[in-house]
C-alpha cells in the first residue's frame, strides 16, 4: 500500500463535529473519515494559501472538466458541461430544490431509513415527509414499488428524494429498480433529486449506477446531486455540484440555487475537486480497499463476539446498519447506554425513520486499530446492558 490509512489521526481541538464529544468517548457516528486526505488535495491547498489573497472566486473550465471526466471514466457516464452547476453542499441544494419544487404541504417521498438530514430539508421548508419505506425481510433492503406508486400517485406529490447509493442500509440500486422509479416518477410528474454522495464508495469490484445514466425518462424526471467531499473526506470544505439534462429543471434549480445563495465557491471549493478528482485516483483505490477489510473485520467481531447483533449486508458506504432488535426494541436507549457506559458513540436508528428505531449505524472510517477498540468497548457495552436488563 502506498497509503498508510493505519495511522491515527488526532482530530481532537480541530472543531471536529464528529469528535465533539466527552473525553474517553470513541465517536464512530457522523459520516466522516479519520484519514488525511489525499496528499495532492492537501498540496493544492498549501499552495492556495501561499498566495495570501482569499477573494471572491468564480467556477473555471477545470472544474467542470474534473466531474465530466470522472464520471465518464469511473462511471461511465457522460455528463454534459451545461448541465453542471456549482453547489456549496448536497443538502443546500436539497432544501433549494424542496423550495422550489414544492408549495407548503406538498409530499416529498423518501425511502426509509433514510439520511436523516433529508427529513430536516423537507419539514423545514414546509413540505410533508412521505415515507415510501424500504421493505426489509430481515436480511435485505429492497424497494416496494407498489407503495412507491401509491405514494406518487397522490396529486399532493412532487418530488422525491433518491439516496443512490443508499445511506444507511449501504444498497446499490441496480439499473432496472432506478428504471422504475424514473417510470413511475414520469406517470405521476414527480421530480427526482437523486442524491449519489456516496456512490464513489462502492466495495472494490462493485460500481453504482448513475439515475440519470438509466434511460432517456430517468434524465428528464431528474436532478442529480453529487460532490467529491464523502469519497475524499473534505465535508468541512463545501463543495459540491448538481446536474440536470432537463432543461427546465435545470433552469428552476439554478434559479433556486442563487436565490438562496448557496451557487457561489470559496477559494478552497474552487479548486478541491479537481486535485481529487484528477490526481487521487489511487489513493481512493486504496481507501476503498481499507474501508472493505474495515468492514469484513467488523463483520467478523460482531459474528463472533456479540452474535445477538445482526450486521445488513451491503456493498456501499463506510457505514453499517446493525440490526439491535434482538438486544433491545429501542436502539436510542442502547445507543445512549454506549455512550455514557462504553465510551462508544453510535448513530441511533431512528434518525433514519421510525422503522430503523430498533438499529444502530455505526462508521468504520477509521483506522484499524480505533475499530477493534471500538469494537472492545461495544462487547463490553452490549454484556454490560443484558447483565442490567436481566436484574
Ligand atoms: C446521503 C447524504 N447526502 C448528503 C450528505 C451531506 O452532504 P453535504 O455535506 O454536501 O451537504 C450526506 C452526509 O452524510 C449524506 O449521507
């Protein structure tokens, strides 16, 4: 390996959100990673700050040529210039979009569990959550398109908001269940945000596939939203894009955009994606490879160690969906024992929606030897809560 992701990191005093948290806590909640980042992002930003002037700064044709080009090559997918669009973050445009796509009370559709950040954008903003929850059989996520119909088909529906890959149950949507939801979103004239932040994150030898790559009515019913800034580990930068062939939907989301001011780059935001993009290719490879060897040395503690716990299988995301339900019903109430009785801090499942209340999602984006503490701490934690259950 050419990248040593081994070595821990100390985030501590840096206003790190993740590791905001009482001494003696181990934080594996937030989605962000405790590597450095590449070295070339961390050179382009070396040399941005030697130039001493931090003004305002506009979007250049290398920006553009990052995302087209690493879409066509790791993706497959060609992405027209006049589709892109500079972004301050996927959620900004998320709340952008939900602004104006939607008047009050009108439902968005999300599928749950769900990134709990898409809830917020949607009550926030004056809409209604409607849930088009996941069918789970308890092993595997699958989409239930009967209830995804008969939530579009409500004249109330406008948008919906695809997590593509998905987070937290780390599914890969396959062509054929993006082909029909941008079917049904054409018959019932829903728009789909198809939120793919995640999708440089697959396991090695695992692609996603683009919505709007799908077919000619996924691109129309479309606006994608994606940025280098999970797969890089850049989130306190900003920087993201978002992409329309419609030509209407792109003019209203660029419109939503500049009106809520959230269109314009800071100097750093300018220039990320391409140092990630077009020279930390490898060092991704690498990550990607580490993150899989994280995930299968959990898989196997957790089998193991503490076999009443049931990791989901997936093949996207550093993150995994643990299934709690034979430990306890409520995951808030283990999730809160954990961190004041474990030292270890967990994301709760009903974040995600009430049908994740009895999961806990626990990030595996650290080193090697953070994990297996981590994991230490979750047995003793999980004994430690049966013990007192028991009395
Ligand atoms: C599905 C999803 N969308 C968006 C975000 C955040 O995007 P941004 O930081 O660009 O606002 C996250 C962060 O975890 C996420 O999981």
């Amino acid at each position: 390996m050419k990248y040593d992701f081994d070595q821990p990191v100390n985030r501590e005093n840096t206003l790190s959100l993740k590791w905001d948290v009482k001494p003696g806590v181990l934080p594996m909640w937030v989605a962000d990673m405790d590597f450095r980042c590449a070295p070339a992002i961390e050179k382009a930003i070396r040399e941005r700050t030697d130039n001493g002037v931090f003004g305002y700064t506009v979007i250049g044709d290398e920006w553009y040529d990052a995302y087209i080009s690493w879409w066509k090559r790791r993706h497959g997918f060609e992405i027209k210039k006049d589709w892109l669009m500079f972004v301050t973050g996927v959620v900004p445009a998320i709340s952008s979009a939900v602004r104006k796509f939607t008047t009050p009370n009108e439902n968005v559709v999300i599928q749950t569990p769900v990134y709990n950040i898409f809830f917020n954008s949607i009550i926030n903003n004056g809409a209604r959550v409607l849930e088009n929850p996941l069918k789970f059989d308890g092993e595997k996520y699958e989409m239930d398109f009967e209830d995804l119909e008969k939530k579009f088909s409500d004249p109330q529906t406008t948008l919906m908001i695809l997590c593509n890959p998905h987070n937290p149950v780390g599914k890969i949507w396959n062509r054929e269940e993006l082909r029909e939801v941008g079917r049904l979103a054409e018959k019932y004239n829903v728009t789909v945000i198809s939120d793919e932040i995640h999708c440089d994150l697959c396991d090695p030898g695992f692609e996603y596939v683009p919505f709007a790559s799908v077919d000619e009515t996924c691109r129309s019913v479309s606006i994608t939203c994606i940025a280098p800034t999970k797969a890089f580990n850049l989130a306190g930068i900003q920087t993201a894009a978002i992409y329309s062939a419609n030509e209407n939907l792109r003019h209203k989301i660029n419109r939503a955009i500049n009106t809520d001011e959230v269109a314009e780059p800071n100097v750093f935001a300018a220039i990320i994606p391409q140092a990630a993009f077009n020279q930390s290719e490898d060092w991704l490879d690498e990550l990607r490879q580490y993150l899989f060897d994280n995930k299968q040395f959990v898989r196997q503690f957790i089998k193991e160690n503490i076999p009443e716990i049931k990791v989901i299988d997936s093949n996207a995301t550093y993150l995994l969906w643990l299934d709690c339900s034979a430990v306890c019903k409520d995951a808030t109430v283990l999730k809160d024992y954990l961190a004041e009785k474990a030292g270890l801090l967990l994301s709760e499942g009903e974040e995600y929606g009430q049908c994740g209340k009895s999961f806990l999602r626990l990030n595996t984006a650290t080193c090697r030897s953070r994990i297996e503490i981590g994991l230490n701490f979750l047995k003793k934690g999980i004994i430690q809560f049966r013990q007192e259950e028991m009395q």
